[in-house]
C-alpha cells in the first residue's frame, strides 16, 4: 500500500489544472479582502452595515464560502473603498 502522500499526490495529480487555478484565485482574494480588513481595522458588522446584508452573508463571502461574484467582490470593494481585484489593459 502506497503511502499517504504519495496516495495524497496521485490524487491531486488528476486534479484539473483549471480547478486548481480557481481554488488559487479564490484563495488570493480571500487573502486581500482579510488584508484589507485589518488595515482599515474593518469588522464584518461594519461591511454587513455599511451593505445592508447579514453578517452571515459576508462571513460567507470573506471564506469564498460559496464562492465569490463578480457582484459580491464589487459591493466588498465599495464597502471596504478599496480594489479587491484589477483587470489590467
């Protein structure tokens, strides 16, 4: 028997690379929007007011639980005044 991470890494070798680079980007922005939080010392109550949501839906949102839209990172970045993500030229 193989093991535990060469079972581990058989696995996430048939893991598409499209998945991987999703759970990466989500992962990324989940990351600036907690960076952002504690540098503007920001509280999820403070987003889910300043939003109109529950604190549940943003604490949903700041873990990519599901994941995020288009739509939720726009209201975060209007919330949080700053650019979550950015497309360049």
């Amino acid at each position: 028997m193989k093991n535990k991470q060469e079972w581990f890494d058989n696995k996430v070798s048939k893991v598409p690379r499209s998945v991987i680079n999703e759970l990466q980007l989500s992962a990324d922005i989940i990351e600036k929007i907690d960076s952002i939080l504690k540098k503007k010392k920001m509280t999820q109550r403070e987003v889910a007011r300043k939003l109109g949501k529950s604190e549940a839906v943003i604490s949903r949102w700041i873990t990519g639980l599901p994941n995020l839209t288009l739509r939720s990172i726009a209201e975060l970045s209007y919330a949080l005044g700053e650019d979550i993500i950015m497309v360049k030229p």
